[in-house]
C-alpha cells in the first residue's frame, strides 16, 4: 500500500492523576481533570516510503473532566530534526490521520491548540524515562518496584495510545507544561512506559 504505517519503538506518558491513573479503565480522572504528556521514540518504521527511524514525538493533551465526555485540547510536537517529509508523515501518524490506533482517539479531540517541530529529548534508561522540549515541556517517571523486585504491570486496560502492550506502571519525579496559555506542574503522580507498534 501506498501509505503503509508500520513505525515501533517506545512509548511513556505522565500524567497529573494518582498512580496508577483510574482513567485507562474507563473511570473519572483522580483530581477532576487529567493533564498528560505522551513522548514516543521510533525505533524503526515508515509511513509509505517516508522513513521515521530515530525520531521523536510529543502530544500534550488536557481533558477537563471524564477523558471519555469531554473534549480534549491538544498540543503535538515533531522532532526538529525531521526533513520536512518526515514531519510531514509524523503530523498524519501521530494525530491519528494515517489510521493505526491513534485514529480511535481523533473523536476525542475538541481543539488542537497547535503543531510545531521542537528540538525533543527523549530518553530511556533501564526503569526510568524523561523527556524535555526546552521551556515547554518536562517529565520524568520511574517504575514503581513491585513483588520480588519485579515490574508492576497493567495488560489489556480499555482506553491507551499503545494497545497490545503490557503497560509497566511508574510515577513522576517530575511534571512541567507550560505552553499556549496552560500550565501545569506536579509530581509522584502516574507514568506508564512499554513498547509500541503502529500499522495500519
């Protein structure tokens, strides 16, 4: 197919509820609303002959109530250092437009406050996963440390932007947006992190 979407990597988002965040099983964010910061890093994939490998994604997105009854405002980020192709596809996978599982999401959106390309860190260090746009953005979450030292882990919740994954749950160190007029800051609150795969 001409516009084939088949990109992987990783994926971690950090959010403003109480760990693990009640939202992924359907109910009503902890504090009222939900604030989260969604970072993906592409490993390998293209959508048709583009090819995203190495590249950075940031969605920034707010539900002022019930993540499934309110409109969401949003903010997308594309990796600075994409061609201009590249952001191009990035824009079409990560607003959901190329199809895949982000598209389900696209109903949810009231307003999309802005795109922009921004010089995106995104990092993944055994248990621990941060991302900074330089005075817009920061997160930082940590797994939480489960039985035995093992990973504490959530599979086959209904509502994520990574379905087909276990999702390792984490909280934050860290939590800053302040970009189009919102600000937000907080921290020991939700993270999760795993692996993703889009295609369609």
């Amino acid at each position: 197919m001409e516009n084939a979407l088949n990109v992987s990597g990783t994926y971690f988002e950090s959010c403003n509820c109480f760990a693990p965040c009640s939202c992924v099983c359907l109910s009503a964010p902890t504090e009222g609303d939900c604030a989260a910061l969604i970072a993906w890093h592409i490993d390998q994939g293209a959508l048709g002959a583009v090819k995203l490998d190495g590249l950075n994604v940031v969605l920034f997105a707010h539900a002022p109530g019930h993540m499934m009854e309110t409109k969401w405002r949003v903010a997308l980020y594309l990796d600075q250092r994409a061609t201009s192709a590249q952001q191009e596809a990035l824009g079409q996978v990560f607003s959901g437009q190329a199809g895949g599982p982000l598209a389900a999401l696209a109903p949810l959106i009231g307003e999309v406050m802005g795109v922009s390309t921004a010089a995106i860190e995104y990092v993944a260090d055994g248990k621990r996963r941060s991302l900074s746009i330089a005075g817009i953005a920061e997160a930082e979450i940590e797994a939480i440390p489960g039985q035995g030292g093992g990973d504490v882990t959530i599979e086959r919740h209904p509502f994520t932007p990574v379905p087909g994954f276990p999702a390792v749950v984490a909280k934050s160190s860290r939590f800053r947006y302040a970009d189009h007029g919102y600000q937000r800051e907080v921290s020991d609150r939700n993270g999760f992190y795993s692996p993703f795969q889009y295609t369609s």
